[in-house]
C-alpha cells in the first residue's frame, strides 16, 4: 500500500492505495480515533483480485484536522469526493464502525457511487452508541481526548498501559487493558499513535454534542435508500459489538438488499480480532457481485 494525497477542495484527505489496479475498486473507512492501518491485517488477501483504497477521515490519520464541528453529516462531501474524483467509478465500501455509519449515508445520498456496501459493527440505533459515552466508557473516551491533545507517542503509551480499561464479558466491573492483552501487545501502540495523529475534537463531539453530531443519523429514512447490495457485519454484543440482534433484525427489515452475518465470539474491533471470520463473510458477498 502507498500512501497518497487526494485534494477535495477544501483540505487533503490522506489514503493509501493499492492491489491490483485493473480490478474493482474496494474502500475502507475506519472507525473513529482510528487510521486506515487499522485494516492491514484484511489486506493482503484481497490484493489479488481488488484495487484498494483506505482513507484516513477527516481529522484522523495524516488527514488534516478541519476547523468544524464533525457532525456526521461533515464526512460525507469528503467520501462522495473522493469516489467521484479519485477512484473514479462505483466503489464497494467497507465501514467499520464510524466509517459504517459515515457509508450508510454516503450510499443513501449518492447511491450511484457505491456498487456494494459492507457495514462493520456500525451501531444502527443511537441508543447503544449513547450508552457507549456513559459511566467508565465515557471516563475512557475523555482520557483519550486529553492523550490525544498531547504531542509524544511514548507518554500515550506509557499512560494507555497504566489507565486504559476495558469491558471483558467475565467482569463486571472494568479491567486494566495491559492486564487482559499484556503490555507488549502490538495494539497500544497502534491506539497510540492513532491518537498522536487525531484532533481530540472528533471525541469533544461525542462528548459533548452527542445529538448535534449525530442528528443526521436517521437509520429508518436512510436505510430505505440504500438500493446496492449490502452485507452486514455484527460483533457480539456479549463481547462488545454495538450491533444488537434487535437492531440486526430492524435494518434487515429496512434495507432492500441485505445479507447478514453475525460473528460470535469477537469484539467490535472485528478484523482486529478475527480476521479470518471477516474474510470468510466479506468474500464470498463481493465475488457474489
């Protein structure tokens, strides 16, 4: 993958580029407080037979940080941009999480930009997200807004090891991350460096502007639209996925093309924790294409 510069008229997007170049295109979009690395681990298989693109959002990444307030809304000139200057043609999309959430509307919106839609453990009601942002959540979301407020990788690793805490189905209460993954584990440095990178206003916007940031997120108008094929992704709930099977049966019953896979046993971080299963869903719905 090598990574480039798209221009959208107001700010540069950086995205990363690669695969093969003379098959379909594939976007990714990543969650919040996040990069498009975080799908590194899915790439190398579909290389092959994909022309890849990963873009860092908005204030995230090596995109740059946008005086704005990132309502949800905000995101979606810069993705239907980018397919329409950049790629070029109708791309399938792959959102996890907030990048599900951002491709839901940008396939609503401009459906003639997105052939297929792949959702990650995108939260189809509000209700969960709000929850999320609630009691230990919430104390975690503000450490990593002041983390990312700082400027040295090491001091938001060293911090992350001591504070950062986690729901395991086994407890009840929150548990030190560096306990349950080990301290060596490659992904606090990877939550570091995402944070490094990332304007602590994406996080002021949840925090603090929940139902402004999200009040375009309408599931039972924006689903309806979507007329391309759609597969979607749901963690358990039981491990941290935010797609209820409640909300599963809801946005079945409202796209018009849908396929559904629920994946047991794996958090919301999905192809973080389980690539094979998300590969084992993701390629027999786009060869089906």
């Amino acid at each position: 993958m090598i990574e480039k510069v798209f221009n959208t008229g107001f700010f540069n997007l950086n995205y990363a580029e690669g695969g093969n170049s003379s098959k379909p295109p594939l976007l990714f979009l990543h969650a919040a407080t996040s990069r498009w690395q975080s799908f590194q681990s899915i790439l190398p298989e579909l290389e092959q037979h994909w022309h890849i693109y990963a873009v860092d959002l908005r204030g995230h990444g090596k995109s740059d940080n946008i005086n704005s307030n990132y309502v949800i809304e905000d995101y979606i000139p810069d993705i239907s941009c980018f397919i329409k200057y950049c790629i070029e043609e109708p791309a399938i999309v792959f959102g996890h999480s907030l990048g599900g959430m951002i491709s839901i509307l940008v396939s609503a919106h401009y459906p003639d930009l997105v052939k297929a839609l792949i959702i990650g453990d995108s939260p189809i009601s509000l209700e969960v997200l709000k929850e999320g942002t609630t009691e230990g959540n919430r104390e975690m979301m503000i450490l990593q807004r002041d983390l990312a407020k700082t400027n040295s990788v090491e001091y938001i690793l060293s911090e992350l090891k001591q504070k950062f805490l986690i729901s395991i189905p086994s407890q009840k209460n929150m548990v030190l991350a560096s306990k349950v993954l080990g301290e060596d584990n490659p992904l606090f440095n990877f939550i570091a460096t995402s944070l490094n990178q990332n304007d602590p206003e994406v996080l002021t916007a949840v925090l603090e502007r929940f139902d402004e940031t999200y009040a375009e997120y309408k599931i039972e108008g924006l689903l309806p639209k979507i007329q391309c094929p759609v597969l979607l992704l749901q963690s358990d709930p039981k491990f941290g996925g935010l797609i209820r099977d409640q909300d599963a049966k809801q946005a079945l019953h409202l796209l018009p093309k849908a396929t559904h896979i629920k994946i047991n046993n794996v958090g919301h971080a999905l192809h973080m924790q389980n690539k094979e299963s998300v590969l084992n869903a993701m390629l027999p719905f786009m060869a089906s294409l």
